[in-house]
C-alpha cells in the first residue's frame, strides 16, 4: 500500500544509510553476497629508519604517501573541515524532515477510520510520492557533496604534480612510487612531509578551486 511504503522511507531517511559517504539503502534488500574467494594476504611494507640527523639524499627513486600527502597539507584539512560541516548540516536536515514525514503519517493514520476508503487511498499514494521524492532529493544531496570531494581531491593532485617533478629533478629521481606499494626502503627517499611543506607554501588551502554547490565537471 502506498502509507506503508511512505513509512519505509520516514524510515530510511532516519538511518545513517544517507550519512556522508555511505551508500544509500535500496528499496529492495540486496541479493546475497557469493562466499569471498581467499586471497593471498599482502606483503608488509616497511620503512628504515634513517639517522635523525640524516638529510634527504638524492635517489633516483624516491616515495610518496598519496593519503598522507592530503591528509596532512592545508588543501585536505580544508577539505575535511567542509566534509565535517555539511555532513551535519545534511544529518540535522534528514532528522527534520524525518519527523515532519513521521507527523504527516500519524496524522493520516488517524483519519483512516472516517475517510473514504478510496479518499484515503488518494491521499495515501500522495503521502507515498511525496515521501519518496524527499528520500530522492536527500541522497542527491549526499552523491553531490561526494562527488565535490572527489574533485577537489583529484584537483589537489593535479595541482600537487608540478611541485613533485621539481622535488624529483632537485633530487635527481627518474620516478616517485606510492610508499605502501614499496616493500622495504630507507626513509630517507620518503619526500611526503617535504612535499606537504611545499605544497602549503605553493598552494595554500586551495579554497575556491572546486566550488562548492555547483555541478562537478566530468
């Protein structure tokens, strides 16, 4: 009936499915995942310790920590800072909306029993659409804020590019490998903290570069 399936979606808009960064609960529960095949566990990495008083040495093969690297510079805090701020703004707006639906349904509810079967059914499938677009609406909302995110982390990369092919001719590398992909190295030829300095120094929190609330480019 169209009240309970308007039901399902006060529900839905109450859970943290449309929490920043989740996936949003279909209407119908997904199909049983097949048994995972085992997999070989991945070798460990692990870094050198090099003397305190050791200097970045010249290599032609040096390390970057991708997360570490955004996570760590101006541009990401930024970035995490308006992740935290409109992913409560969005929670706060569910929860109200939420309740609101919760009262239109209580208050349908209780004219049931002196309506018309066919006027409440009416209003019923009303409620039902309504309820619906309102779920529709609050995960777009959500897929927009992620997808902000990931372009203004992959606009961090590609502005970060530059800078890194300088670091490399200074030290003489030929290429930069992800660290967690190396298998053992000295940190020596880690250039991630001196690349964030560089970075924040260069690039500054990088505000404004993707703006928010508009459409992302492809």
């Amino acid at each position: 009936m169209g009240l309970a399936r308007g039901l399902a979606v006060v529900a839905l808009l109450a859970l943290p499915g449309l929490a920043l960064g989740q996936a949003v609960p279909g209407d119908q529960p997904p199909a049983a995942a097949p048994p995972a095949t085992p997999e070989a566990p991945p070798l460990p990495s692990r870094t050198i310790q090099s003397p305190r008083d050791a200097k970045p040495v010249a290599a032609p093969i040096l390390t970057v920590d991708q997360d570490v690297l955004f996570a760590a510079s101006e541009w990401g805090k930024r970035t995490q800072r308006i992740l935290e701020e409109e992913g409560g703004k969005i929670e706060a707006e569910n929860e109200r909306l939420a309740a609101q639906l919760s009262d239109e349904e209580s208050a349908l509810t209780q004219q049931r029993g002196t309506l018309d079967p066919a006027e409440f059914r009416r209003l019923a499938e009303a409620f039902d659409t309504r309820a619906t677009e309102v779920r529709r609406q609050r995960a777009q909302v959500v897929q927009d804020l992620n997808a902000w995110a990931e372009a203004d982390r992959a606009a961090f990369y590609r502005a970060a590019l530059p800078l890194m092919g300088e670091m490399m001719q200074e030290r003489g590398a030929v290429a930069v490998l992800d660290r967690r992909t190396v298998f053992v190295s000295m940190d020596a030829i880690d250039m991630t903290q001196d690349l964030v300095s560089r970075l924040n120094a260069e690039l500054g929190d990088g505000a404004g570069t993707v703006p928010l609330n508009t459409p992302v480019p492809n």
